[in-house]
C-alpha cells in the first residue's frame, strides 16, 4: 500500500544558523527579554548542550533535517514511504525581523524546488512563508504553487504573538483560497502572553501540552473570528490528529449556542472544523485518539504523517498499518486522501 507522509520537515544550514544566533542571543529580536528566553527555549532542540535538551538526541534531529539525500531515502525506505512532503521545521522564519525572513524565504523555497526536482517521485513541498509581511507571504505562496509546484503553505502558528484571524493576515489566506491549496499550522511553543504558566514545569510548554494548546486556540481563533464565512473553501491543516479538536466538538458546539458567539457565525463551530480542516497522523501514535478522529470527522480527512525526524516514522508507519480499522479507510489515510488534497 502506498504511503504519502505530508508532514516531514527539514533545514538548511543558513536557518540552522540564523536559528543558532539566538540561542547563542547574537540575533537582534525587536523584543522583551522574556520573548527572547522563550525563543532560546523553542529551538533548544538545536544543540545538546542547551538546557533542556535531550542529550545526543539534539545532534541525532539536527544530522536528519540537514540531509536531503541518501538519509533521509533510506529512512523513507525503511519505513515503507513513497513521498516525503517537505516543510521547514518549526518555528522556521517567525522569529526574524521581516525583511530578513521574507527574503530567506524565497531562497529556502528555491532550494526545496532543486530537491524535488532531483527526486520528483519522492519529494514534494510546502512553501515556507513568512507573515511578518503578509503582502510579500502571499506573493511567495502563489509563487511557490504556480511557478515552484508546491502543494500549499505551512504557518508556525502564532507570529509574534499575532494569529491568522487578525485581518491583516488574510490576504494570505485568500491567495491559499483562491489557489485551491492547504495551509497548514504547524506547532511552536505558546506565545509571549500564553506561555507564563507553563513555565513552572518547562516541559509543559512543548509536545506535552503546549503545542496543542497553542494551535487548538489559533484554529478556534479563526472559527470564531468569521474567516471560514469570508473564506468558504479554505482548506487547514492540524498535525496530531487535530490538537484535540475532534474530542472537543460537541462541547464546543453546546456552549457556543448558549452564548453570543451563536448570533456571529453562520454555521456551529463543528461545521468548520468538518469541512474546513484536515488532520494528520503526526505524533500521535494512539489508536483510541485515531478512532475518535474518525468518528468526529470521517476518514475522508485524516491524513498519514510522522513529523520526521522528530518522530520515528517507522513508529508511526507500523502503527497505521495496524489500527483496528478497514483497509479501505487506511489506504484514504496512507495515500489517497493525501493525492486528492494535494493534486499528487
């Protein structure tokens, strides 16, 4: 059976740098101290020496998303992959000052198109945009699609704090609309004004629970914030099987219909998440979280993903080859839903 995995990352030495200087706080963020340890915090992952990191793990994940080659085809191999479709790691470009992560923006975006030119069979891409400019992202994810062959666009959820149902970001929104492709948001570590109480266990504040409190808020964010009224066709995606979502729809429902939010949507907050959203397997290796996915939402829009190399995509391979469901909803999962979202 052929697996599509569309939530793969990698990057490149430059960013690895760039990503670097802050750790190291040689990089000049426009920013209170406090946001500065918070960033030093998300990409700790960057180097073993860092607190909070996992030692040799650090060194293991940073070899893995720096090699696009002969590596990386052999994990894929060994875990049964046909395609890898490739986005760059979080919290990618948001952290930078404008001018300088749109502009390498475009230069990562250029170097995944001479990867997926050389193995067009196993590779494809996600742009890597940076809202900090929303009129110079939406510009680069219509390059990307139209000129690059990228199959959408890929968001770390907050921008400095700023979330996707602030107006000024949905010009990129209305280019993903208008180009029929996805974008998806992507994980990083709560914003400065979220992530205070999470700090007393530190490890909160990532895979355990921050990451899906963060990006949970942003799509309810956006629900809330009328963008699906103004955007009817815009496609989302949400990794580990929908941040907890599908488990959450009938109470979100119910308690937005004995409040005023029932009087500014057009339709009940599931509706959206129904038909606006997409969600993936990544990270997220446990059969009764899968099984609630699909009853909530129906395989149709559940898609194969393993977060390589954060996570062992042999893991999550073995495991979707073995869920308790019918071979014909594993292959929507594995491959098929993944070729019609994406044009594949």
């Amino acid at each position: 059976m052929k697996r599509i995995a569309v939530e793969e990352h990698f990057s490149t030495r430059e960013h690895m740098a760039a990503l670097r200087s802050i750790v190291e706080q040689t990089y000049p963020v426009p920013s209170v101290l406090q946001e500065e340890k918070d960033l030093q915090r998300e990409v700790a992952w960057l180097d073993v020496s860092v607190p909070g990191s996992q030692p040799g793990l650090g060194e293991v994940r940073r070899n893995k998303l720096l090699d696009w080659g002969a590596g990386r085809l052999k994990d894929m191999d060994e875990a049964g992959i046909d395609i890898q479709i490739l986005s760059l790691v979080s919290p990618g470009i948001q952290v930078f000052d404008a001018a300088a992560a749109t502009a390498m923006a475009k230069k990562i975006n250029n170097e995944l198109f001479e990867l997926t030119r050389q193995h067009p069979n196993r590779f494809s891409g996600m742009a890597t945009l940076a809202p900090q400019d929303p009129k110079e992202a939406a510009a680069e994810l219509k390059r990307s699609v139209k000129e690059l062959g990228f199959k959408g666009g890929l968001i770390n959820s907050h921008t400095k704090g700023e979330y996707l149902d602030d107006k000024k970001y949905w010009g990129i929104l209305e280019a993903a609309e208008q180009l029929d492709v996805p974008i998806y948001i992507h994980p990083r570590g709560p914003s400065p004004e979220m992530i205070k109480p999470f700090l007393a266990y530190p490890a909160l504040s990532s895979a355990i629970l921050g990451f899906c409190a963060e990006v949970s808020l942003h799509a309810l964010r956006m629900i809330f914030g009328g963008v699906f009224d103004t955007f009817p066709k815009l496609k989302i995606i949400l990794g580990h099987l929908g941040e907890a979502l599908p488990y959450w729809m009938w109470r979100i429902d119910n308690h937005w219909l004995r409040g005023p939010g029932g009087k500014r949507l057009k339709r009940k907050p599931s509706e959206y998440i129904r038909d606006n959203f997409f969600i993936t397997t990544s990270g997220m290796c446990w059969y009764p979280a899968l099984l609630c996915a699909s009853l909530a939402l129906g395989t149709d829009k559940i898609l194969f993903a393993c977060d390589y190399p954060m996570e062992s995509a042999q893991e999550t391979a073995s495991f979707m080859a073995s869920a308790p469901i019918a071979e014909a909803d594993k292959e929507k999962i594995f491959y098929l839903n993944a070729e019609k979202l994406f044009g594949l």
